[in-house]
C-alpha cells in the first residue's frame, strides 16, 4: 500500500545525476526482511506469520559532473511494526554521508562540522557515536575500504521519546544543504582533466558495489513486492567503470584519497 514520489535530474549543467525519493508505503513484512530485522535484535512477534508495517522518508543521491565536487547521499526514514498483541514498534534511521573523488580537507572538515553542529543541539555524544557508526556501515568489505569519507549514521533510534528523536532527525535533515551546497558551488567551474573523470568513473562503480552488495534500504526495497525497482536504484551513477587490477601511482592525488576511505579520520578536532 501507499507509494511515493520520485524526482530525477540526469545530464544537468552541474548535476550528472540526482534524485530525490519521498515515500510512504504500508504492508506485510516478507519473511527476509523480518529476517534481516531480528539480526538486528529485533523483536518481532508475528501474528500467523504477519507482521503489518508502516513506512515513510525522504532520501537523496547527488552524483555531480565535475570529479571535483562529491557525490551526497542522504536518507532519513521511520518505521513502524505492529506485533501479533497489537503492540506497536517504532524506530528512526537516517544518515548523511559525503563521496569525494578527491580529497579536499577544507571541505571535509566543514561536512563534518556542520553535521557535529546539528547532532550537539541535542547531545554532545550523538555526532562521534553516529560519525563512527557511519564509517563502519558504508564498509565495502571486499575491498577493505569505505565508501567515502563518512558523515553520520544511525537505525533503530527510538528513545527518549518519539517527538524528540523526531526533532534530533529534522535537525539532522536540516544540516543537509548547508553542508553540502557550499562545496557545490566551491568547485562546480574547477577545471578538470580526462584522467581526473577517469578516475571518478572508478570510484562511481566502487559506488555501485556497496550499493548493490551491502546497502540494507536497497535490499528491503528489492525484497518488498510490488516495490518500483527504478525508484531503488535511483541512487546509481549515470555511469560507472570498472577496470581490471586497477591501482593509482604511489604518492598520487588518487591513492591519497585511498589512505583516508582504509583509515577513517577524526575530522572536526
């Protein structure tokens, strides 16, 4: 039940491609992803084998033209289960998280400060707790590296109480163009050569690997029936490379931006 809207951009001026999904969906919950849920810890207790779920969010994926300006993902979502007592589970989930090509520190340390900002308006302990949980899931294990540089990541967050947890996400949701627009518009006209778009393609199908292999939004979404499978792959690159055996010069612009996603750093201190 329910359904969604969702607005893609492709061959823009500064925008390869971008899409923005909002969803909200109802149903029964398929046996896997109840499955994927319990791993967690969850709970569930189902009623003749049925668990009736409710829900809803807003997430973006920006993969810009020019290799000098990041790929953004955000996601920010609820969720609700009712059990077989008619007992009602919820919870929050969500994340922010910045894929450079290059690395630039300047931009780095300002995507991380402004996020730290809008988790201590609510407490000090989010940003560190969620920064860090952020680089161990956007972990491509059968590359040991991450994704990008990290950002911040949380699930199952359902305590103090909904309405403040609400207002921690809309914060969350808040920080979202302030720490991502500035570096737009910083490096949209930079001057960029083959190799350096060369180089982008390769980190774009590192991109699609987590994506496909890894990512939970994507698996659930590919596990609900029914669900619009375009829709859940709107967060791939226009395009992507994969070269064999590929490995940038020592002391490169490419490897040192390899140092950062195997080593995870501490950017705001």
């Amino acid at each position: 039940g329910g359904g969604g809207i969702s607005c893609v951009l492709q061959d823009g001026e500064v925008f390869e491609k971008a899409g923005v999904n909002v969803s909200v969906v109802s149903g029964l919950l398929s046996e896997e992803a109840a499955r994927q849920m319990r791993s967690r810890g969850k709970s569930l207790k189902a009623k003749d084998g049925k668990l009736p779920f409710c829900a809803m969010g807003v997430s973006s994926v920006i993969h810009p033209k020019n290799p000098h300006v990041p790929t953004m993902h955000f996601n920010y979502r609820y969720f609700e289960i009712e059990e077989a007592d008619g007992t009602k589970q919820w919870w929050f989930g969500g994340g922010t998280d910045l894929t450079p090509t290059y690395l630039n520190e300047e931009d780095a340390v300002h995507f991380h400060k402004t996020l730290k900002e809008a988790c201590d308006k609510h407490d000090l302990k989010l940003y560190p707790k969620y920064k860090k949980w952020c680089d161990d899931y956007f972990y491509i294990k059968h590359r040991g590296e991450r994704r990008g540089i990290g950002g911040i990541f949380f699930d199952d967050m359902d305590s103090p109480s909904k309405e403040e947890v609400f207002q921690f996400v809309k914060s969350c949701a808040k920080a979202v163009v302030p720490c991502y627009i500035p570096i737009v518009k910083r490096h949209c006209h930079d001057s960029f050569t083959p190799e350096e778009k060369l180089w982008q393609q390769l980190r774009r199908g590192r991109y699609v690997e987590f994506n496909l292999v890894y990512d939970r939004g994507t698996k659930f979404g590919l596990l609900t029936p029914g669900s619009r499978i375009e829709s859940i792959l709107m967060s791939l690159p226009l395009t992507a490379r994969w070269e064999y055996m590929h490995t940038p010069p020592e002391s490169s612009k490419e490897a040192e931006i390899l140092e950062v996603l195997r080593n995870p750093k501490d950017w705001v201190h």
